[in-house]
C-alpha cells in the first residue's frame, strides 16, 4: 500500500484478526487438541493478531524509517499515545464505578500506573501492551535507521532484528531477563524480543513490495499462494521447537504463519471483487482499532450483565468462556460502540477509534 490506493485485501485480514483477538480473550478449551475442522482453524486463528498487526505495521510504515522522517514519527507516537492513555483512562474510571457493585472489576489507582506505564496492567486493558511494544520499537527502529545511514539499511537492520529476537529467544536469555518478572512488566517487556522478528519481516516485505507490485498479476498469485502455503506449513508441520516460553508469541512458527498471510492478503486480487463488496470491507474495516481497544470491557459486561453467565473454572485459573457465536456478538457489539463514539462531532474520538 502506498498511501494513496487502498488494499482491500489488508482491510479485510484486519477485520479478520480482530475477530481472532476476540475468540482468543474470550473463546477458551480445556483440551483444544479435540478440536477438528473449523474449530481447530479458528483455534490457530485466536493468536494470528498480534503477529500478523506487527509485521503489517512495519510493513506499512517502513518507507517512513527509510526516509527518516522526524515529522511523521512525532505524529506517529501522537497516534500510538491518543487511544494508549484514553482507553486507559476509561477502563479505570468505568471499573471504579463497577467495582462498587461487582468485586470482579476492582481496580485501583496503581493499576492506572501500570496501564498507562506499560500497557498490561491486569485488571484493567492489558492489551494495550501491545502499544506500548510497538513505542519502543518503532522509537529503536527509527533511531537505527537515523545512525545507520545507508542505502541498504533496510536490510541489514531488518536482517539484525530477526536474528537478534530469535537469538535471545532460543537461547534462553529472554526467559532469564523476563521469565520471573510480575505480570505488569512480563507482558510488554518479555514480548519485545518476540516482536523484533515480526517488525524486521515488516521492513523486508515492503522491501519487495515495489518489485512484486511490479510484476505482472500471475506472478502476484504466485506469490499469495505461496504465502498460503507457508502458513499451512507452519500451522501443521512445525518447523521447529518452540523457544522457552516467557509471555507468548515466541518462536519461528508464528512468525511463518503472520509473514506468510500477509503477502497472501496483500496480492491476491481482492480488488476485483464487487464494488459493494469493497465499500462493506472498507467500512467495517475502518474500526478495527476501536474494536482491540474496547472488546475486553465490553465482552466482560455483556458476560456478566447481558448473558449472566457464571465463570467457568479451567486448569489455568478462572475465566469468562464464550461460544464462537457470543465472540461474534461481541465483536459486533464493539463495532457498534466504536461507530457511536466517532459521531461525537470531535476529531479525537475518530482517532481513538479508527
């Protein structure tokens, strides 16, 4: 994507992924392995998210970090920042109302800290982590390529990143700086090295892009399907062991499966679909955002309050458990939420949720 043509297919892995991000907080097994046909494919599905957004973000931004341009980056963390501290901000002031009323949604104010510190604090959006991981790196990022000036920055630095994140991965340095640390600082700062590899494929893809973009459209297939494939291949045949586990997202066999779905999005010809077609995809994309940022909250209170379902015990601690169908719902619920709120005639609730 250049900034000026939109990609259709992107739009719709997003809105795909945030179904994904949906069923993986709130659709839970105790044995997944008995999973078969459409169930196991929407197992995998739940963790395709945070890969797949943090290779799709470098891969869309990389021309920025190329061109070192200060001017977008201070209006890139402006963008980062808005929904990292609003959304914070909202979590703690409805849960301190709730909490009054239902002891599941205690929060206090060292919670806020966290959140807006590092993203992660547990009771309240610890998605965000999420944010905060893509600060630090698109700030590290940045800065590489401002020292590392060269015409083939792009590569070593791409190259640098993957290498370095699997290394201290596979050798057991991540779980020895992160592995014992509390849940706050574990989540975001154990994940970075896990990250480094999908942002460094990012960079690498956009690298192609302009040869691919050139190429005639058999050979764009070609490549969508041979993304595909990789992906297949990853899910079931792994191609190798996972690393030590610290906080998730660790190891090649991830990274295969989101640097493989990408390019398959991105070349298959999805822009020769109906024209109808494209305008419902762009539209329901256009608050994939809003619904990472809001879905957790939600699907809490419409647990609790709306289904008045009871928790369901799971080797791994107590949880809400939805059907697929209830994280459908609740994927349109924040979808709806978030259309509400961009009506609110100021450019800052868009943002936050676009």
């Amino acid at each position: 994507m250049d900034g000026k043509k939109i990609n259709v297919g992107l739009n719709l892995f997003r809105i795909l992924l945030t179904f994904g991000v949906v069923l993986d907080h709130f659709w839970l097994r105790k044995n997944p392995g008995s999973l078969v046909g459409v169930e196991r494919a929407l197992w995998h599905w739940r963790t395709l998210a945070v890969p797949a957004f943090m290779t799709m973000t470098f891969f869309l931004t990389a021309r920025h970090f190329r061109d070192v341009d200060l001017p977008w980056l201070k209006r890139r963390f402006v963008r980062l920042y808005e929904p990292f501290v609003f959304w914070a901000l909202v979590y703690w002031a409805v849960k301190s109302v709730m909490m009054r009323f239902n002891p599941d949604y205690a929060t206090s104010f060292s919670d806020l800290l966290w959140q807006l510190a590092l993203g992660s604090s547990r009771t309240l959006a610890m998605q965000f982590w999420f944010h905060a991981d893509l600060i630090i790196l698109t700030a590290v990022v940045f800065l590489a390529f401002r020292f590392f000036r060269s015409a083939r920055a792009y590569l070593y630095l791409s190259l640098a990143a993957i290498a370095i994140g699997f290394t201290v991965q596979y050798t057991s340095l991540n779980a020895a700086m992160f592995g014992k640390m509390s849940f706050e600082t574990k989540y975001p700062l154990g994940r970075l090295f896990s990250m480094a590899p999908y942002a460094g494929a990012g960079i690498l893809l956009a690298a192609a892009k302009g040869w691919i973009d050139r190429a005639a459209p058999g050979v764009k297939v070609a490549v969508s399907l041979f993304g595909l494939w990789v992906a297949w291949l990853a899910v079931y045949c792994p191609l190798c062991p996972r690393p030590p586990a610290v906080a998730g997202y660790e190891g090649v066999v991830l990274n295969c499966i989101a640097w493989g779905l990408l390019p398959a999005f991105y070349w298959l010809p999805f822009d020769r679909v109906p024209a109808a077609v494209t305008k419902a995809v762009l539209f329901v994309s256009r608050y994939a955002m809003g619904v990472y940022c809001v879905h957790l909250l939600l699907g809490c209170i419409f647990y609790d309050y709306v289904l008045g379902l009871k928790q369901v015990s799971f080797p791994f601690g107590t949880y809400r458990s939805f059907t697929v169908l209830q994280c459908l719902a609740v994927w349109a619920l924040s979808y709806v939420l978030c259309w509400l709120i961009s009506l609110i005639p100021a450019k800052f609730f868009r943002r936050v949720v676009e």
